[in-house]
C-alpha cells in the first residue's frame, strides 16, 4: 500500500538523477519529516540498481519485477505495491510498462 499520495513542505534538489542513458530518471527530496525520498520514472527494460541504505521501493503505476541480491526468483509487483532492499545489496529489475516510483531511504 502506498504510503502518501503527495507531499508538503518538501525541500526538492533541482538536479535530475539520472540513469541508463536517461531511461531511468528520478528527482530527490527531503520530506517534512527530514527523510530523503526520490520519485522517478522508469522505462520499459530491464536494469541493476546497487544500495547504500536501504530504501523501500513504492511502485506508484505499471508493472516490473524483482529479483533481490541472493534471490533466484523474480517477484511480480504492480501500481500500489512495494518491496524493500537490503543495505549495501543489489537488485535486478525488469519494467514490464513504464514505472512510476517512490524511493524512500530507510536509516
């Protein structure tokens, strides 16, 4: 279940992430409570991502899967679901329809 459907009194970082030659985009902020977040989009393919911190991954719209660090298989997530990533891990995943995401980097 997402978590918030908009934010207030953010502090939004004018410079784009950017990934895969463009084809995953995002855009960080600090939210009210002092947590950075991210919200992107992810095109049509299939992608590695490596962690620092943990994050919790909301899928806002489309379809991807996922298949973490040590995992041999892919799990199915559609708009509205989210999975968390392990700390200094990685995960693959393949975006089925363009992907609409929330990032949240957990302590």
């Amino acid at each position: 279940m997402l978590k918030m459907q908009s934010y207030r009194n953010v502090e939004l970082i004018k410079r784009a992430n950017i990934y895969f030659d463009g084809k995953v985009t995002s855009r960080s902020f600090i939210n009210e409570f002092g947590d950075e977040q991210s919200l992107g989009i992810m095109q049509i393919g299939e992608y590695t991502f490596e962690t620092v911190k943990a994050e919790l991954m909301e899928i806002i719209d489309g379809e991807v899967e996922i298949k973490l660090e040590g995992e041999n298989s892919w799990v199915k997530y559609l708009g509205g679901a989210s999975f968390k990533v392990k700390e200094n891990s990685k995960f693959d995943i393949k975006v089925h329809t363009i992907c609409d995401y929330c990032c949240s980097y957990l302590d």
